[in-house]
C-alpha cells in the first residue's frame, strides 16, 4: 500500500514535504557519531572500549537511518520492515552504553553472568518486534504505524533506556568514589555525556511517538529534537580523546572532530530556504574551514610536541637513572682514593715514615687539606644523590640542640679567626630539647650554614642566635658577608644550584650542601629558608625545628 | 581463539538478528500480514460520515468513515494505491476478513456531517456499511465482514 501524504523519496531517505528539522537533526549527528566510533575503532581495533563505541555508533546510525525511512517513505510493506528495528535498536543502545561504560570504568570485559543478563534483557525485543506485540498495522491517512505500535513493547524498550541510565549512573558513582583526581575529571566527561545523550534520546522518543500514536500531537517531530544528545556525546567524547588519550586514538582524532563540524555546519543547508539563510551558512561554512584547517594545524602541531616531550621526559628519566649510577660508582671510587690519600699524607706528617724534609712539610700539609676537601665534595655529591632516591635513614632520639650548635660554632671558630672574622654565640632562654639525628643535624645543617657564612664573608661579624619560640626551635646564622641577589636566591636551596658568583669567593662549592641542609631539614619536620637585602649587604639563613615537647600535630618526625 | 564465552552475545545476537530480519521481511513485505487503515470515502446522505478538512484554513470539507482491513486482501482488491479504488469503501462479503468500517458517532464527541440518511438507503446498503446510526451498541458503528462473522 502506498500512502500520498508524500511523494516517493529519493534514495531512500530524501523527499519533500518533511520537517525542516529532519535531516539537520539526523544526518549531522549519525554522521558525527560514525565519523568518531570509526576512527576510534580503526585506531585501536582490538581494544574493547574502542569496538562497542563503534558498535553503539553503527545501531545509533542506522536507528537514525531507520528514522529517516519512516519519516519519508510511503511504501507500507517496507516503512513496517523497517519500522520492526525502531525499538530493537534503541534497546541496543541502551544496553550497550551500559556495557560501554562498564569497560570504561573497570578496563576489562563484563562477566558471562552480566553477558547472560543483557542478553535475557534483549532476546524478548529481538523475538516479538516482527509481531503484533510490537507492530500490528499501517495508517495510509498519517502514513505512519504509531497507531498501531503495541504499548507495553514500546514502554519494554523505553524501560531499557531508563534501566540503562540508572544502572550508567550507580556505576559511575561508585568508581568515582575511588577514582584519581585525573579519571574522575573523565568520569564526570563520560558519564555527563552519556547520560544527557540516553536522556534526550530516549525521553524525546517516547514522548514524540506516544503522543503522536494518542492524537495529541500531529507528527513525532519533537523526537527529532532528541538525537541532538548524540551530539553531545561525541563532543565530550572528542575532549576526552584529545585532553584525555581516551581510546588511545591520538593524533586523528582531532582531525575527525572538525570534520564532523563541518559535516554539522554544511548540513544546515538541508533546511535553510531563504537566500539570506543560505548566503550566511555559506559565509560560516567557508570559515568553520578555514579556521578548522588552522586548529587541526595546531593541535597536531601541539600534539605531536606533547608527545616528543613525552618521550624525551622518558628517555631523561631513564638517561638520570644510569647517570646516578654512574656518579655512585665514581664517587665511591674517588672518595676511596682520596680517603686513601688523606690517610697517607696524615702518616707522612705524623711521622710514621720518619721524619718529614722541612722542605716538603707545606706540601704535604697542603695536600692532606686538599684531599679531605675533594673527601667531604664527594661525600656531599653522594648524600645528595642518597638524599634524592630517598635511601637515608635519620635516627630519631632527644638531643639538645643548643648544646650541639654550640659544638658547632666551635669548630667553626677557626677557619672564622684565620680569616680575621667575628663569630659569636648567643641562646635564649628554655629547652632546645629535639627529637632527630644530631650528627646529620649538626654536619649538614649547621655546620654546613656557619661554613658557609664564614665562605662568604670576606670581613666583619658572623651572629648565630638560637631561640625557643612557642616549641618552635629557631636557630639563625647572620653574616655581613657577600649577600644574596634575587635571582640567586631562587636557586639556593635546588640541587646543585649555585649562586652566580659563587664559586669566585668559594671555588670547592659543589652547589649540593643547601640542598641536602633543606633535606635533612625537612626530614626533621623544620623549614630553612635565606634572607638578603641583596648583594653586599650580608644574609640571614634561618632553620626551624619542633621542640620535643612541640604539639603532635605539628611535628614531622625524621623517617 | 573464538570462544562461546568470550562472544557469547554475538553468538546468541547475530543469529536472532538474522531471524528478526527474515520473519519481518516475510510478514511485512511477502505476506502482507499486517492491518491498514485509511479513510473510505462516505456519502453523507447515507451515512453518518467524520468530517475532514481540505486545508488548514478548513475552507473546505470532504466526508469519510474509518476503515480498517487485513492488508493482503486490501492489496488483492486494489492494487498497491487505494486512491479511487471503490473496494477499498466497504467490506466485501468474500475474501475480506478483518475488515471494518467506522461511522462517526457524535455522542462520542466526533464532529459527523449534518445531514441524515434517509430510512429507505439505510436499509438498502445496511449490509456492506453498517448498521445505521442509533442500532449501534458501542460507541462508534462499526461492522466486520461476513466471513469474519
């Protein structure tokens, strides 16, 4: 039977008289969501998230395909054949989003009991759609079979779409509960996109067709206005593939996006009649290709460096790991030699070999103090290298600091009155109980500052100050030394960062003892921190420490 | 390696697919199996006829009953187009089952045509179009063919 509501269609899909909406609702988003499920599939066709997007793509397609036939054809044998797919499909999708996300959330396939139970939900869908359960007529008048669509078939698939959705979104919840910060924001793209797409699609289906089958409305075109979900879908789909890697699609993905713009651009010609409409979607057109043209120049161009970036991060990792290794062998090897050295010339000077020649008495002697530097920059450059793969260990017993700082300005007293400095002393009153590792404390924090105070202090004073301030241990080295420039100050406490001009004043600097004073500071649940008003005018390093008898919460224990 | 576990849904889906293919196809397009139903042409002076409207504006009125049939008997009677085709009007007294023919029924609040028929047409065309208006007991006429009786 044909019915005259239209004329016969071209090419299946094509005929005049129908909505404007028709073809800009259908075409542009079936052809999105092909576009993307197949390239999503052809870059990775053996993952499983990739093959069910392209898979709920191809059913969402030829569910619009099916649409576009029964809105356009008047042929009754075939509009009922195909309309017998309408609610088999729908209920694919639906349960196929559900399978979608459930490999999205957990990376593996779903198990044979929830296989078994998709498929004991879909087999009454796929049995009854070719009989009168779900279609039992034609109306020639309308040109339609809303009429005669069984009811309780068409809320059975309905229903599907509403279970899926709720089903969609307990799974989503309950992953995001455990997710990382960077899969909950493709949680969130996901589930947000999915669910506004089975919302709209389902919801503007059912009530475009039920409303039509009950007489209120003339037409379904309200469902038309559903499909744009699917839109949606793949545009947050195409943000996860882009930002995210999702899919593991790359670089093609971006490409396929903008085409799909242009397809939804273009496709406004198939329902703009005025010559001004058509004048305007040609004038955006040209430009949504032009500038998508550029935007496919640059994300590739962006993408291509984030991954060279990627890969040369990779091989620095790698390149790093061997490099420490490397300075670990050397540097026990050296600090053998030289530890082997500085004994040698103690002996020759001790007078194990005999007496000393009065003439080599200042060579040796100048060669024991270089060899236990070069000794103690080795040492350093390893304890760096220890402190940074986090293989020291810190006792964590009481001391008192106040007794060691005063230890350490001792031995610091020397080197300050061969250079014709003024190193003093002074302590406030109260406990300076902590609890930590006072040789490492006092090596490499404290020492390590009043050495370097006395470095790079050329005339003048040197104060260091201790202080218990509410359980806070402040222990301060003031210098009217060289000072600290800005730009300097950036790099004092990095690892192997030195000062501009400082290995001018100070040429045995490794660049290694701030960082490793910050480390074992830090270690000890303390901060260190340097003040300057800037070149010449002298600087301050302040290191602070809980007193034993700190509070709890504020005390970081050394590991 | 395929295993029914692994594909167990295409296993299952593929073949109900293909079964849903053919038996739509075979009830819809080779056995017609399916009901139609259209506007019939109705004569006022007969009958009570639904009023339909030719354009928007209504400017003007045509009369029709709602007809109903098996659409493989509609298919042998008139071809693929029913426009014009005088069986497709009532129910034939063979080879029509499941045919039916609705007349309007304004207490059930259709808008019917104006004029009544006359007793003596009534009588005549009772068989073929239905009891006249009034002998109804539901509430729109309508008359299944006699084979279906």
């Amino acid at each position: 039977m044909i019915c005259n509501l239209y004329q016969e269609p071209l090419y299946l899909i094509f005929a005049t008289g129908v909505p404007d909406l028709l073809y800009y609702s259908h075409l542009p988003a079936a052809t999105l969501a092909l576009v993307t499920g197949a390239f999503v599939y052809f870059n990775g066709r053996k993952k499983l998230l990739n093959q069910l997007l392209f898979v709920i793509a191809i059913f969402f397609s030829l569910w619009t395909l099916v649409s576009l036939i029964a809105w356009t054809n008047i042929h009754s044998d075939f509009l009922l054949f195909v309309w017998t797919f309408y609610g088999v499909l729908s209920s694919f999708i639906s349960m196929f989003c559900v399978y979608l996300i459930y490999v999205f959330l957990e990376g593996r396939d779903i198990t044979g009991f929830q296989k078994l139970l998709f498929i004991l939900l879909l087999t009454p869908v796929m049995l009854l759609a070719s009989t009168d359960v779900s279609l039992r007529g034609f109306d020639i008048t309308q040109c339609d079979a809303f009429a005669y669509e069984g009811l309780a078939f068409k809320l059975y698939h309905t229903g599907l779409g509403v279970v899926a959705m709720v089903w969609i979104l307990g799974l989503l919840v309950r992953k995001y509960r455990t997710a990382t910060s960077d899969f909950r924001k493709q949680i969130v793209l996901m589930g947000v996109g999915v669910e506004f797409f089975l919302l709209s699609f389902f919801t503007m289906t059912f009530l475009g067709t039920y409303l039509t089958s009950v007489g209120i409305l003339p037409d379904s075109s309200p469902e038309l206005y559903g499909l744009f979900g699917m839109i949606i879908f793949m545009v947050f789909l195409g943000v996860m593939i882009v930002r995210f890697k999702t899919f593991n699609v790359g670089l093609v993905a971006s490409q396929a996006l903008v085409i799909a713009l242009v397809i939804l651009i273009g496709s406004q010609f198939t329902y703009v009649r005025s010559t001004t409409s058509v004048v305007l979607s040609s004038i955006t057109l040209v430009l949504t290709i032009v500038a998508g043209y550029i935007l496919v120049r640059s994300v590739k161009r962006e993408i291509e460096q984030r991954e060279v970036v990627e890969s040369l991060a990779k091989t620095l990792d790698e390149t790093n790991g061997r490099q420490e290794t490397l300075i670990h062998f050397i540097g026990h090897e050296v600090k053998g030699f030289l530890t082997k050295d500085t004994g040698a010339f103690s002996s020759l000077i001790g007078g194990d070999f005999g007496p000393l020649p009065e003439p080599l008495k200042p060579f040796v002697t100048r060669a024991l103090l270089e060899s236990r530097g070069g000794a103690d920059s080795v040492a350093q450059i390893l304890k760096a290298s220890n402190l940074k793969k986090g293989t020291v260990t810190y006792a964590k017993e009481p001391f008192d600091l106040k007794d060691l700082v005063a230890k350490a300005v001792e031995k610091g007293q020397l080197s300050a009155e061969q250079k014709g400095l003024n190193l003093t002393f002074s302590a406030g009153e109260g406990s300076y109980t902590m609890l930590g590792d006072a040789p490492q404390l006092s090596d490499h924090v404290l020492r390590n500052l009043i050495d370097n105070a006395v470095n790079y202090t050329p005339t003048g004073t040197i104060a260091v100050m201790l202080k218990n301030e509410n359980g806070k241990l402040i222990f301060a080295v003031k210098d009217s030394g060289v000072g600290i420039t800005a730009e300097d100050k950036k790099r004092l406490f990095t690892e192997g960062g030195h000062g501009k001009d400082s290995q001018k004043i100070n040429a045995h600097s490794t660049g290694y003892g701030l960082y490793i004073a910050k480390n074992i500071t830090e270690a000890h649940g303390g901060t260190i921190r340097a003040e300057s008003e800037g070149e010449g005018k002298g600087s301050t390093f302040i290191a602070e420490f809980p007193a034993a008898d700190a509070p709890k919460s504020k005390e970081k224990p050394a590991a | 390696m395929v295993t029914f576990q692994k594909n167990m849904l295409a296993f299952i889906f593929v073949p109900l697919g293909v079964f849903l293919v053919l038996s739509s196809f075979y009830r819809f397009v080779v056995s017609r199996d399916y009901m139609v139903s259209y506007e019939a042409s109705c004569d006022p002076q007969q009958h009570s006829c639904f009023v339909g409207c030719e354009d928007d504006a209504c400017s003007e009125e045509y009369f029709y009953a709602k007809a109903e049939k098996h659409a493989v008997n509609l298919y042998a009677q008139c071809g693929p187009d029913i426009t014009d085709c005088d069986e497709a009007n009532r129910c034939l007294d063979e080879n029509d089952s499941r045919c039916s023919i609705l007349y309007c029924v304004e207490a059930d609040g259709d808008t019917c045509a104006a004029a009544m028929p006359s007793e003596e047409v009534l009588g005549a065309d009772q068989k073929v179009f239905g009891p006249a208006v009034g002998q109804l007991p539901s509430s729109s006429a309508s008359v299944p063919s006699e084979d279906q009786i």
